[in-house]
C-alpha cells in the first residue's frame, strides 16, 4: 500500500505558533519505503499520536531549511536510527541546510544516517531502491534554497512544490503528476513572504494537469478563508479535482483516476 499521511497542514508563521493547524509535515509511504517530507515543529509527537514508528523510516527530505519545515529534522534522524545506536536511512537536503552558514542538520547526528546524506539539486535523481527521489524544479523563495519534489514509485508520480512565489515555469516542471501538493500559504500576495496563492495554484493547474490536487500549508488568511470552499473555488476553475489537506488525513495512493472515483475511496 502507498499512502501520504498528513502529520500537520500548517504553514506561515502565526498559524504554526498558535497550532491552529499542526506543524509536524508528511510521512510517505511510497511501494513500501516510508519517507519523512518536511518534519516541521512537532513532528515526533505527531508520529506518536498517530502510530507511525521513527525506526520505519528509510528518507527524510527537506524541500528548504526553514523552521516550519526543518524544526525536527535533528530528532526524527536520531529517533530513525534507534537514538543513533542502529545508523541507517538518507538524508536528502538542499545546500543551505547542510553547509550554509546557519545549517538546520546538527553535526553530530549526521552520523545517525549513514553516511548516506545527499544535496538536493535540480535535476537530481536518487534511487531508494523501489522509489525515486527527483529535485524537479529550484523555486523561488525568501533567501533560502527551495525545491519542488518529485516521487515516482510503482509506476506512479507524487509531486510537492513546497514553499515559492509564482513565476512562469512550475507548471510545465510538474507535468506528469498522478497527485500533486501544492503548498499555498496565503489569499493575497504580499512580496515579503513569496507564497503561492489561490490564482497562482490555478495557473500551475492548468499546466501540469495532474489527476488530483491537494492544497497544503496553510497560513492564517486560508485557514479563515476555509481552506476546503478554497479548493472547491480552485476545482472549479480549472476542471480538475482539488482537495484539501486536513492534519491526521490519510490519502491512499493506489487508486486509479477516473472520475467515478470518489473521494472517500482515497481518504481514510
């Protein structure tokens, strides 16, 4: 079975801070690998609370360094390698987050992951044995390196643009996804936080065409803007089914995409 579990949905400062919406990121379960996508504040817990065992891992990925995204990268590494007594599993993190000059990976736990940490890039390509990581697109975000990810396993796609302003080229990059997250933090756009919003999502849309969208990372205008009549807005807009990301969801990734699906045979 694959499925994305949903460890939290926030996103943009206040709303992690207050944790209207949970910080803790994404755990992937992808043709039997379990990879960690962004383990922001809270992650652990998050893990605990919901079932999924740290020592399962085999891949933690960070889009970017940012706290809402990196916060518990240190302590899902250790909890990953048994409190670093059993060193397994990769590490795949841009530049800045290993060798910037204000790193988010400790050190001392980089020994926990065998060794085996690689720099995301664009154009990368690293094979999980029965899944692939690919650095699909450097995006445009803040001082930070961002990337859009994606997950091809079982003959299948997964792709993640995480955190960036709009510009012309992340449609056509996210082309061939069979499920597409879409991080879109805000309602209107503001220069200084250089997120995507509801038109920006729906002009990637139309591009890559991919056979579900679910929206993700919410900052605090989405959340009082109800991110699921948001989503439906963008559905109808573009033709394409569009969902919502709720903290705790379950998405099956190993349903065919016709339209007599229903949504409840993806979510648990």
């Amino acid at each position: 079975m694959s499925e994305i579990v949903f460890l939290g949905t926030a996103g943009g400062r206040m709303v992690v801070a207050t944790q209207l919406r949970k910080s803790g990121g994404m755990w992937l379960e992808l043709d039997g690998k379990n990879v960690l996508l962004d383990p922001g504040p809270g992650c652990l817990v998050r893990c605990a609370e919901l079932g999924l065992r740290p020592s399962r891992l085999d891949c933690i990925v960070l889009s970017h360094r940012h706290i809402d995204h990196s916060n518990d990268v240190n302590i899902m590494a250790e909890a990953m390698s048994g409190g670093g007594f059993k060193p397994k599993g990769t590490l795949i993190a841009p530049w800045d987050c290993l060798y910037g000059e204000d790193p988010v990976v400790l050190k001392y736990v980089r020994k926990y992951i065998q060794n085996n940490i690689i720099v995301l890039r664009e154009g990368l390509r690293h094979s999980l044995d029965g899944a692939t990581v690919e650095g699909a697109l450097r995006l445009r975000h803040s001082d930070v390196e961002s990337y859009a990810i994606k997950f091809h396993f079982n003959g299948r796609t997964l792709g993640y643009i995480a955190d960036t302003k709009y510009f012309d080229g992340i449609g056509e990059a996210m082309k061939g996804c069979d499920y597409l997250i879409v991080n879109m933090v805000r309602i209107t756009y503001d220069d200084r936080f250089q997120h995507l919003i509801p038109g920006d999502v729906e002009k990637i849309l139309k591009v890559a065409k991919p056979g579900l969208a679910i929206l993700n990372h919410f900052g605090m205008q989405v959340v009082k803007a109800h991110p699921r009549e948001v989503a439906f807005r963008i559905e109808k807009a573009t033709g394409l089914r569009t969902i919502a990301a709720e903290d705790g969801m379950r998405l099956k990734l190993d349903r065919h995409e016709e339209k007599t699906t229903t949504l409840s045979e993806y979510i648990k």
